[in-house]
C-alpha cells in the first residue's frame, strides 16, 4: 500500500483528480498538501488557512483545487501550490466543490449554499433552502446540477445555471454527513448508518 506521509495532525478529507495521478489533501494542521500519487511525493505545502482545513475539492483534469476551513474561507490553488484567491465567508465552511471545469465553486456555510465565480471571486448567490446547517456539496459530471446535504436529514439537488432548488431527497434518518454524484446517481452517507443511491434526474431511491 502506498502511503502519503507529511501532515502532522489528522487528515479530514482528501480528492483526486480524474486519471488518480494527483491528489489534495486537507488537515487539522492547518495547511493543503498536493501529492504526486504514482510518484508517493509531496508537491507542495499550502499554508494560508488560520484554522483546521474542514474540505477539499479538485478539478477533474488536476489544474484547480480548493480547500475550505473553521476560518471562514474558501481558498483556490494550483496544484504547484499557488493560491489563486480567497472566498471570505462569516462563519466555518463545512464543505467545497468544483464545477468540473473550475468555473464555480460551491460551498455550505451554515443553512447556505454558496455558488461562486472563481474568476472574479464574486459570490453569484446564496442558496437557502435548508433548515439545519450545510455539512456536504458536490456538482454534477456534467457540471449542471448541484447536490447538498445537511443535518435536516435532507439531500437537495439545486440547477447549476439557474440557481434554483430543483427538488428535496428525503429518507435518511440521521444527518446526512457527504454527498456525491456520479454517473447520474447521488451517493449520500449519514448518522443512519446508511449509504442511499438516488437518480440524479428523478430523485429516486434505488
């Protein structure tokens, strides 16, 4: 087994990019580390966030990452370990995604759904529709759907570029901790001790 060895404190979350040859990894530590996989050697330390680094996220094709935190930002990185700019948001962020080619960033702060413009940075809406805080987003392969999940025990999926809600999943019986969207499905994992498959066109429940 090959393992990636240079945080100090416990690792909270880690992505790859598509083809598995580079991955990002955030910590209690404080710092974002970018990994080269087949290699097992660390690329770069990012050092930026005051607090725990709470998410991560990359691109599909590796050329964007973002790491959110318990410091109330979102930051964006190459993978040499540059940051291309900050998110500042009023409260911890819990979760960040991608849009597939680096044009938006998501993230849940609070009852919230952020979208943002990576370019400008510019917060282009805050989605509310949740009751209970934000634990979990992601966006669709295709880029045009967005999915969140919290601790109202509710997974929604919300139009990328209209920035609606399009409708609510329901199920789960504790709070639904991560999401993610694959191949037209939804995979959501919770306090339940469950792992529910939904079609991401219908809501649902295989």
């Amino acid at each position: 087994a090959l393992m990636l060895r240079g945080h100090e404190k416990e690792v909270l979350d880690v992505a790859m990019s598509a083809d598995g040859s580079r991955a990002v990894s955030g910590s209690v530590d404080g710092t974002v580390r970018m990994w080269d996989v087949a290699g097992g050697t660390q690329l770069a330390k990012c050092e930026g966030h005051t607090d725990w680094v709470t998410g991560v996220a990359v691109t599909p094709n590796g050329s964007l990452a973002a790491s959110c935190g318990r410091d109330g930002t979102v930051r964006l990185w190459t993978l040499s370990g540059r940051e291309v700019r900050k998110l500042q948001h009023t409260g911890e962020v819990m979760g960040v995604a991608l849009a597939p080619d680096g044009s938006r960033a998501v993230t849940a702060q609070g009852k919230l759904v952020l979208v943002w413009d990576c370019n400008s940075g510019q917060n282009l809406k805050s989605l509310s529709k949740h009751t209970g805080v934000v634990r979990g987003v992601a966006v669709s392969e295709s880029g045009d759907k967005i999915v969140s999940c919290g601790q109202d025990l509710c997974v929604m999926v919300w139009d990328m570029q209209r920035l609606t809600h399009e409708r609510t999943l329901e199920g789960h019986e504790g709070v639904v901790r991560r999401v993610a969207v694959i191949k037209g499905r939804i995979v959501s994992c919770g306090q339940d001790k469950t792992v529910r498959v939904w079609e991401l066109g219908t809501g649902r429940c295989e």
